[in-house]
C-alpha cells in the first residue's frame, strides 16, 4: 500500500534534503538516508517547491490586480461616454475637447474681478521701484 505524505512532510524533507545536498551529498544518496525514492523526491520538489509557490501566488495575484484595473477602466470609459453624450446634449463643444479656454461667462467673472484672462497680462510680476543699483 502507498504511503500519503502531507505538505508538512513533504516540505520538511525537501529541507532536510536540500542540507543534505549542500554538504555534498547525491540525490540517490540524499533519498536513501530519508527512505524516499528518488521519483517521490523529484515529484515532491516538482510540486512544493517554495519558489515555485511563490511565483505561483504572485500570478494569482497579478491576474487578480487586473480584472480590478480593467473594470475601472471600463467604468472611467462609461463615465467618459456618459458626459460626451451630456455635453453633445447641451450644445457645449468646448468641453468634449477641452481647449485649455475658459468659458465666456468665467472670461466676464475674471474681468469684472479686475484679473487678467488666461493670455493677457504681463508673465513677470510688478516690482516696485527701489533704490537704484549701484
């Protein structure tokens, strides 16, 4: 009758094997002195490898990180459909483009303010005048 070994089992022979090996030991050698066979080692390793473990949580997480991304893409590009066909309702070209322009009603607000619009006024502020330099 075959033998069930747990992940337990399993991963602490794979230890106790790879400080086998690391001192020198062969593979026979190494599965002799534990009573595994070498094809129960190999599938052992093959199957709980703790790197291959971790590459393989890491996939799954990845995957996971990208059905979240792609569903909040695909609820942006419905909010972005969704305030065109507004906007295209409404008359206002400018906002579908963007422009960079401020609407008329903000260019009065700005005027009646006193502030400059965007594109007029000087780039530097006004410096008041003080001693002169010698």
């Amino acid at each position: 009758m075959k033998k069930r070994w747990t992940a337990d089992q399993i991963a602490r022979m794979l230890k106790e094997a790879d400080r086998e090996l690391a001192q020198g030991l062969t593979v026979p050698d190494v599965c002799r002195k534990l009573g595994i066979g070498q094809a129960t080692y190999y599938r052992g390793r093959q199957r709980h490898d703790p790197a291959r473990a971790s590459d393989d949580r890491r996939r799954r997480e990845l995957e996971a990180e990208v059905e979240r991304l792609k569903l909040l893409v695909a609820e942006l590009m419905l909010d972005q459909q969704m305030l065109q066909d507004l906007a295209k309702r409404r008359g206002d070209r400018g906002s579908t483009t963007g422009g960079g322009r401020l609407p008329g009603r903000a260019l009065r607000r700005l005027a009646a303010a006193g502030r400059p619009g965007p594109g007029a006024g000087p780039l530097e502020p006004e410096v008041p005048p003080g001693p002169p330099c010698r």
